[in-house]
C-alpha cells in the first residue's frame, strides 16, 4: 500500500490542494486572549480581519506542538498499514520537527514493519506546502518511500524563500530572527530583505528603502535565481497584504513566468510570527541558494 503524506497547518495548503493530493495535515495551535485555536480550514480563515486586530494591538501567542499530538494523527495511519512520509516545520525557527521525531521514534517500536521518514524543509508556509504538494506527486508516480524522501530532502536544499516584511517586532518577540545586528528601524521607511538560510533559520541579507523597493527586491532576486521556472510552481504567501502579492505576481510574470503561481493567506500560526504586511516567494534555484546573499 502506498505511503501517507502528511504535513502540518503551517505548510499553507490550500483545502483544494490538500483534498485533490490526499495530504493530512496536523494542527498548529495559536492563542488569542488565551483562548486555543486551530486553523485546518484555511478557506475559511478571516487572514485580513485576523491580520488587522494584530496591526491594532490583539496578542497572538504559539506553543511547541507536542510528540502526543503527532502520536495521535500518526497512530491510525499506521494502524491501518501505511508508512508515513512527514513533511516538516524547518528546525530552525520550530521545535515542532524535533517533536515529530520523538514521536516517530516511540512508534517505530510499537510498529516496527512501518516505516517512518522526517523531511526537515528548513522551511515554512509554502516553502515546506510546495515540498509536501511534491511528495504527493511522487507518490502518484508511484515513487517509493525511500526515493521520495531523497527527492525531498533534495528540493529543500534549492528551495529559495525571501521575504520582507512591514515590522520586525514579531519576529524579534518570537526569536526567529537569528542576525539581530541586521534589525533596520521603520522611521527611515527601510524595509528588510530576509530569508531561509542553509540551516533553515531567518536571517535580514538586504535592506531597501520603501514597501514598494522591497517588493520590487523580491522579484529581482527571483530573476536571478530561478531555475527553469516555465517547470515549476512557485509560492507567494501574504499577511493582510493581497495588493502587494498581486504586484508581486505582476513582476514575477514580467520576464521569467512560472508554469503556475500559488498564492496563499498566511496561516494565523507562521502568520502570528511575521506579522501584518509579511510578503514571501518560494521557488526552486540551486542547491547553493541558502547561502547566496
């Protein structure tokens, strides 16, 4: 029998994309005024009335998900004769991947003819949605467990994710921004440029003047770096900021059209971290591109 794919909340596919490709997906818990949420159904997740109670002062908080709770969505796959691919959180900005294989590693006791394989993307929202969105195509073409996972860990290594975004405060209070000396003030209207590194934490490389500049930056950077885009999908996610994303798909389709563009509303987990008016691009480049400037 053919293996699960299953991902979790912050890989922002899209209901379609995880109905059509049979991908389950595990649940990130998000807190407002200290009430647990989820957010499985992203179609009907209000992300511009979401974003704007941030913008207006509403406190989001996260915690680490639990081995427990991917002994639960793991358990019945499992039960029911299937290995498990598991599309994760990048460890560098989450302790949800680390998680993940404390959990892997207690059922490969209890179901020892299973197999169970961890796919650290380094990254999130669709840098780690386009890995998963993958291994279910590798599984249609009825690849095996092993030379998915490989094909996976692969792409991860050329999965170029940049963003900017409007407020550095989120991702400070949250601790996932790693070259601290890099914070520009918003004052001077100076926008950072940021992105995954090779170890799969974020990191400001450039700094541009003016919301408009950066996004303009994010193409530029795509332009350079994009490998055969006309083969691939490439990923825009956006935080309250649909405008922005559309002006960034103009550009992207300006000279170097992609075969497709998948644009999404940050999920109100990874969304919480960075913040109201976060703009990402995700593309496939070459295996050096975490580590280009």
């Amino acid at each position: 029998m053919s293996f699960a794919v299953v991902t979790d909340t912050s890989a922002n596919i899209p209901n379609r994309h995880i109905e059509e490709n049979d991908i389950t997906v595990v649940p990130f818990s998000y807190y407002v005024d200290g009430v647990e949420s989820t957010c499985l159904d992203t179609d009907a997740f209000n992300g511009d009335e979401y974003y704007e109670r941030i913008k207006k002062g509403v406190r989001v908080t996260t915690s680490q998900v639990t081995p427990q709770r991917y002994i639960d969505y793991f358990t019945p796959i499992l039960q029911a004769g299937r290995d498990i691919l598991f599309v994760s959180m990048s460890s560098g900005i989450s302790g949800s991947c680390a998680s993940a294989g404390i959990a892997a590693a207690q059922l490969r006791e209890e179901f020892p003819q299973r197999a169970i394989k961890i796919i650290d993307t380094l990254g999130a929202s669709l840098g780690e949605g386009l890995i998963a969105l993958r291994g279910a195509r590798c599984r249609a073409e009825g690849v095996s467990l092993e030379k998915t996972a490989e094909i996976l860990a692969a792409a991860c290594r050329r999965m170029a994710q940049i963003f900017t975004v409007d407020d550095l405060m989120h991702l400070r209070r949250g601790g996932r921004l790693s070259n601290l000396s890099a914070i520009v003030g918003t004052v001077l209207n100076i926008k950072p440029l940021l992105k995954g590194n090779e170890d799969g934490k974020i990191v400001a490389f450039a700094k541009v003047r003016g919301r408009k500049h950066a996004i303009e930056a994010l193409a530029e950077k795509y332009e350079m770096l994009v490998k055969e885009p006309e083969r691939q999908t490439v990923g825009i996610a956006q935080a309250g900021c649909r405008a922005d994303a559309e002006y960034l798909e103009r550009l992207l389709r300006r000279s170097r059209p992609p075969m497709d563009i998948l644009t999404v509303q940050y999920e109100p987990v990874t969304g919480a971290h960075v913040g109201p008016g976060a703009l990402a691009l995700f593309f496939e480049s070459d295996e050096n591109v975490r580590s280009h400037g």
